[in-house]
C-alpha cells in the first residue's frame, strides 16, 4: 500500500496557480479591446446576429452563418439576467459579447474540465493527485486554439464548455444508474437526474454547433457500449485471430491496454467488439437509448433544414475529405511535443542513451511502430493524398490564417511536397496513440513514488533526531544510572515488556477495512487512468467522422478531438530511479516531484509562449489587403 499522499507547499502552489494564470485571459482581453475595438473577420456575422436577437428580432437570420444559433441565445440569457440584477447593458456591443466568451473560457470551463477530470480519474482535488488534475485543466485552458479564440465572439469556446458538460453528465449516468435489462428499465432511465441533464447538454451542444452530434452521440455513446460490453461479457487475452469474431459471439471480448497492443491488436478489438455487440445488440441498444434520441433529434433537424448547415451552402457542403485525417497529427504534435518529448524518448532510446532523471524503463517491443505496419498505412495514406486532396476556396485565397502558408507550401512550393510528408504524417499519429499507453499501469504512480521518496526521507530524519535525542538523554542521564543502579534491575522486566508491546502491533478490524479501502479505492485510480485500445478505436471513430465530412481546412476543428485526447492522456511514471531508489540517489521531495512532472511544465511553458507569440502577431502586425486599403488585415488562426 502507499504512504498517505501529504499536503505540500509545492502542490498548494500549483493549485493556486491556476487561477492565478488564468487572469491572463483578462489580459488578452483587454489587449483586444484596446487594439481591435471593431468586430474582425466572422464576428462580423456574429455581432450582428447577437445584436438582432437582443433588439427582440428572433426571426431575423444572415444567411452567411453556418451554425446554429445558440452562442447568440447564450449571450443574451447572461445579459438578460445581468440587466435584470444590476439594470444593464442596456444596448449589447462587440465588447460586452466579447466579455461573455471570456467568462465561458475563464470561469467556467476551468471549472467543469476540473469535475470531468476528478470523475475520469477517480481522483478527488486535494493531495499532490489534485495538483496534477489542477495542471491538466490549465493546459487545457491555455491551449492556443482555446486561449485566442476567448478574446474573440466566435463559436468555438462556448461548443467546447457544452460537450465538456454533457460529458460530466453522462459519465455520472453511467455510474449511478444499472445497465437497463429491458426496454421498461431503458425508458424508466431517462428520468434520473443525470439522464435529463445529459440529454439537455447533449441536445444544447448541437444547437451550439452541429458537429457536436460526433461527440455527444458517437463518443459517449461508444464508450457506454464498451461499457456495457465488458459489464456483460468475459474478457480474453490472447485469442487466435482466426476466432476472434466466433468467441465474440460466444461473450468474450478482446480489448487490450494501448501499452501492450500492437497494431493487429486494433484489427483484433475491433472485430470482437462488433461481434459481441451483434451478439447483445438489444443490451446495447438499451444502453445507448439517451445517445439515440440525440441522433434521432439530429436526424430532425438535417430532415428540416434540408442539410447540415444553415447558410452559406455552396462553399460548405458535406463531402469526403480523408486528408482530414492526416492533417491532424502534425498539428498535435505541434501543441503537445513538450509532453511527448520525453516519452517518446523512452520509447525510441536505449535506457544506457537516456538522462537517469529521465528514464522511465519502458520495455515493451510493441511500443514501436512495425515496419509491416508502415509499409501498409503509408500507400493509404499516399492514395488519400492523390485522390482526395481538397484546396478549399477560402484556404488559398484569405493569407490572414496560419494554414494558409501551410497549404502553399504543401500545394504549391512543389508537386512532391505533397507525398513526401506521408511518412511524417505516419509518425505523428503513431506517437499520439502511443501516448495513451506511455503510463505502464503495474508501476506506481508519480505521486506513490514521491510519496515514497518523502516517507524514506521523513523516516530517516526522524531516525536521525531519535538517535541525537537519545545521545544527549544519555549524558544527561549518567550520573542518575549510577545511583539508580539497584532500582534499575527491578525496572528491566517493565522496560523490555513496553519495548516489546511497542513493537508488537495488533492490526484491528477496522485498521484492516481501512487498509484494504485504500487499495482498492488505488486500483480503481490506477484502472481508471489505463487506456485500453475499445477507447482508442471509439476516440477515433469520432474524430474521424468530425473532420472527413469538412471541406474546408482549419484547426479550430482538431479542438474537441485534441481535449479529448488530452483528458484521457494517463499521468506519467515516475523516473525509474525514483521507483527502484537505485544509484544511491539523493533528491529532495520538491526536486522529485518536478523531474516527475516535467513534462506538464514544459507544455505550459510551450502553450504560453505559442500564445505570446500568436497574440503578438494579431496585435500588432497587422497588413493592408490592396484592394481594401486603409483596413487592417490580421494573422490569425
């Protein structure tokens, strides 16, 4: 078992941290006021839109918006409810709009991501674990994509916080109500507390954005069928993959953790997941009954909007666009490298090549990509390149986006570019899925280790002042045991009976409830954090069907799939030498913690210097266009 895990200075720091970092969204919202007082780019539509529903227009629609029209309504209740309280705003601006986005990302995304992450890892926020969710949800908040858009009236912070919160409320339908045996059960389900709310979020999340239907029904729904999958049937280990589909059917499911599958394992899990759900498909279905009424509810609105989005058809029209599904790992490796860096370190490098302070002892061959695997990803790859490349009109004729130098490199520098940065694609998909198994779950955790390290160190000072205590007693005591020698010998017998009651410890009933509480409430941290190939699959899935139906390029798209993928991210091992105390190492307590937790700190470091730079450019360097001369066109994502 693990020594209690104490309250330190180091770990109360980081906790308060957050808040305090989060004042630099005030920062750059008051830096875009002051520089960019008009609405830019689609705030246009935006503003305009807010500003008819506040003059009580509710009919009047631009047909130059493309998603629904819940961030207007959003802004409007908040000022709604503030002119009711305080008697204002009496008219509504681009900076009072601006100022609801920065309440959303500052205020209350910070708190929603902490609940999300306390509920997905078992973990509560106190003790060295609540500074590591502490950190996590402040990485998130800072990512650029998040961090830029909050000064600005756009759609994208305000879609995030709604799925974050259907999110929580369908993880806490999942732990509070049975899997429904019946159809009578399924139906009686809805009315919990955590059903009503989910589908309220869920439903909310589409009238925000209609991609959200990806995450809201694929996601959560996915994962609650692999819930119901395991809950419900056996689980194998090695199976042959000739019969993998028949034991599948027979109630036995093949899911792997990340950090022990190679890639035939993907193949493998999928296929036994589809066949043990054909063989419980009326399990499943019940399971997935709140998920279903979102599609059903979906499948409404495209029937009477007769398409996806509401206006500006000709140039945002669904298609097939599988270079999607390319473009997106550079573009995390980009954000995350910092946190990557060092894993993916263990994973490439013999341990004799690394730093000791940085040596995790991952061990395990199927770690590394095959060079099978490669030879069969990479022509796919190639073939999506050549046959499905999509230049959207907007991506090469608007140079105010960062992408846009991206495409004209790849599209226009030269024809072979294009092909060349296959295999680069292929490595960057392969470090983020191995990031979700660089955690090795038998290993402690960076907190056990600390806590270890922390308790040897307490015990040796202790030991230290017992033995300097006990120096001093005897000289003080000298001359007395010389006189008390008589006495002494009748007090032998006492003294060696309370030295051996001291060292006899009678472990209680309730001493031993206590014990095992704690080990099993470890496990189920530790199984909570473990990655295992289903979420892989189900993740996947829905970024995939999120991104090939776009035309148009932008990262503000890889948004959701890059929180996703950051939540679910398992916290990284401890040093090896820290576990094994090899080396004869002598470290303080603070010193372990931060070697342990270095790559959350260089990520932060990375994400705010990515949004100093950003901020700086759109601030300050901005262009003219000839032909709208004298209007300040700014860099942007």
């Amino acid at each position: 078992m693990p020594p209690p895990q104490i309250e330190t200075g180091s770990t109360l720091a980081v906790r308060y941290l957050v808040p305090f970092i989060l004042l630099s969204f005030a920062v750059w919202r008051t830096q875009v006021k002051t520089h960019v007082p008009e609405p830019y780019l689609d705030e246009e539509f935006h503003v305009r839109q807010a500003q008819a529903y506040w003059n009580g227009n509710w009919t009047q629609w631009d047909p130059k918006i493309t998603t629904p029209p819940g961030l207007y309504i959003w802004s409007n209740f908040i000022f709604a409810v503030l002119r009711r309280i305080r008697g204002w705003p009496e008219t509504v601006g681009v900076n009072e709009l601006r100022e609801s986005n920065v309440g959303t990302t500052a205020l209350l995304l910070p708190w929603r991501l902490q609940i999300l992450l306390e509920l997905l890892r078992g973990e509560r926020n106190t003790r060295p674990s609540g500074a590591r969710i502490s950190h996590t949800v402040l990485n998130i908040c800072l990512f650029p994509l998040v961090f830029f858009f909050s000064a600005l009236y756009y759609t994208d912070t305000l879609a995030l916080l709604v799925v974050v919160e259907a999110y929580i409320w369908d993880v806490k339908r999942a732990q509070s109500t049975k899997t429904p045996k019946t159809w009578a059960e399924a139906f009686a389900n809805l009315g919990s507390l955590q059903s009503v709310l989910f589908l309220a979020f869920g439903l909310a999340s589409l009238v925000v954005r209609q991609t959200n239907i990806f995450w809201v029904s694929v996601f959560f729904g996915g994962l609650q069928v692999v819930r119901t999958l395991r809950q419900n049937t056996k689980t194998i280990t090695s199976p042959n993959a000739t019969e993998i589909v028949a034991k599948g059917l027979k109630g036995e499911v093949y899911d792997p953790l990340v950090q022990e599958a190679s890639f035939t394992d993907y193949i493998k899990t999928a296929a036994s997941l589809v066949s043990a759900a054909v063989k419980l498909l009326p399990l499943v279905a019940m399971s997935v009954l709140p998920h279903l009424i979102i599609l059903a509810a979906f499948g409404i609105f495209v029937l009477w909007n007769g398409g996806v989005v509401l206006g500006h058809h000709e140039f945002h029209t669904p298609g097939i666009h599988l270079p999607q599904m390319l473009y997106i790992w550079p573009c995390f490796i980009f954000f995350s490298w910092p946190l990557l860096l060092i894993g993916l370190a263990n994973v490439t490098l013999p341990s004799r090549w690394l730093p000791k302070f940085f040596d995790y002892r991952l061990n395990n061959p199927n770690r590394l990509p095959k060079i099978l695997t490669a030879l069969g990803i990479i022509p796919l790859m190639l073939a999506a390149i050549h046959f499905n490349t999509i230049v959207h009109p907007f991506l090469l004729a608007d140079n105010r986006h960062y992408i846009f130098y991206v495409f004209r490199l790849l599209t226009r520098y030269h024809p072979a570019v294009k092909y060349a940065v296959a295999p680069i694609y292929f490595l960057c998909a392969w470090a983020v899925f191995t990031a979700f198994g660089l955690a090795t779950p038998q290993e402690k955790t960076p907190e056990d280790s600390i806590a270890d390290a922390a308790s040897k160190s307490t015990s040796t000072g202790v030991q230290q002042s017992e033995q300097e205590s006990q120096t001093v007693s005897k000289r003080r005591d000298k001359k007395q045991q010389r006189k008390q020698a008589t006495s002494k010998q009748s007090q032998e017998p006492a003294v060696s009976a309370t030295q051996q009651s001291r060292q006899t410890q009678v472990v209680t009933p309730e001493v031993l409830a206590k014990i095992q509480e704690i080990i099993e409430r470890r496990r189920q941290q530790q199984a909570a954090q473990q990655v295992r190939v289903s979420f892989v699959l189900v993740w996947l899935a829905a970024t995939t069907l999120s991104l090939v139906t776009a035309p148009l390029v932008e990262p503000r798209y890889f948004l959701i799939p890059w929180v996703m993928w950051r939540l679910h991210l398992p916290s990284f091992p401890a040093p090896a030498v820290f576990r094994q105390g090899s080396d004869g190492v002598e470290v303080g307590v603070f010193q372990a913690r931060f070697l342990a937790n270095l790559p959350q700190v260089l990520e932060t470091l990375w994400l705010v210097l990515v949004n100093v730079i950003t901020g700086y450019m759109f601030l300050f360097k901005g262009f003219e266009w000839p032909q709208e001369p004298g209007k300040v066109q700014r860099f942007m994502w």
